[in-house]
C-alpha cells in the first residue's frame, strides 16, 4: 500500500501543471456569443405584449407575467420572469429612452471630497 508522504506517490500524482484547469489556459473568444441557447418561449406572444406596453408603458414585467400564466400556465410560468423583465427593459431603452431607476441610481455615484459633495463645518 503507498502512503501519503512515500516517494511512489508523489511520482504517481499529477505535478502542479497538469492540475491547473484547462479552461484557463484557453484564449477568451474573440467575439460575442450570437446563438441563442433556448427556444425563445415569448416569441408568439410578443407581438401582444408590445401593443400593450405601447398603450401603456407604466405597465411592469410583473403583471404581464402574471397574466401570460393567468391564461395560459401550460407555456409560461414565473421563472420565466426574469427573461421577461430584461426583454421588457430592452424594449424600453430602444423605444421610450427609458433607464430604470436601479441602473440611474447605480450611474450617480458620490465622490467624497468633491465641491459639490463638501460639508461646511
């Protein structure tokens, strides 16, 4: 039997080089990923959604989900939500010019130390 600390197993173990994971060795490609990797499961009903988002755009992802599952729970469920929040917020950026309140909040940043973020003691 070899033990841990015998000189049969260190010459049977992989060195430090063949552990490293291939995946970082390899080069990132090049460009973007362009394929979808699943079926688009708001393709037949986007259309719908698009008129009424037109009519009106206060209208969150939310209640459109729920509403996609309301009539019809066989092809839509909530986990699907998160798909159609970001489709819903793509539509809004393309159409309205809209940015949602996260990402205005994530654009301000305080800047200690700056004028207009001085405090006057």
């Amino acid at each position: 039997m070899i033990g841990p600390n015998s000189d049969e197993a260190v010459l049977l173990s992989p060195s430090k080089e063949t552990k490293i994971r291939q995946y970082r060795r390899t080069p990132k490609p090049e460009k973007p990923r362009t394929w979808r990797t699943h079926k688009d499961s708001f393709e037949n009903v986007w259309p719908g959604l698009r008129v009424r988002l037109e009519t009106a755009p206060h209208c969150t992802a939310k209640e459109l989900m729920m509403e996609l599952v309301k009539n019809d729970p066989e092809h839509f469920h909530m986990k699907q939500l998160r798909t159609l929040q970001r489709r819903v917020a793509q539509w809004r950026m393309n159409n309205l010019g809209y940015v949602s309140e996260s990402k205005a909040a994530a654009r301000s940043t305080h800047y200690p130390g700056l004028a207009q973020n001085a405090q006057k003691y």
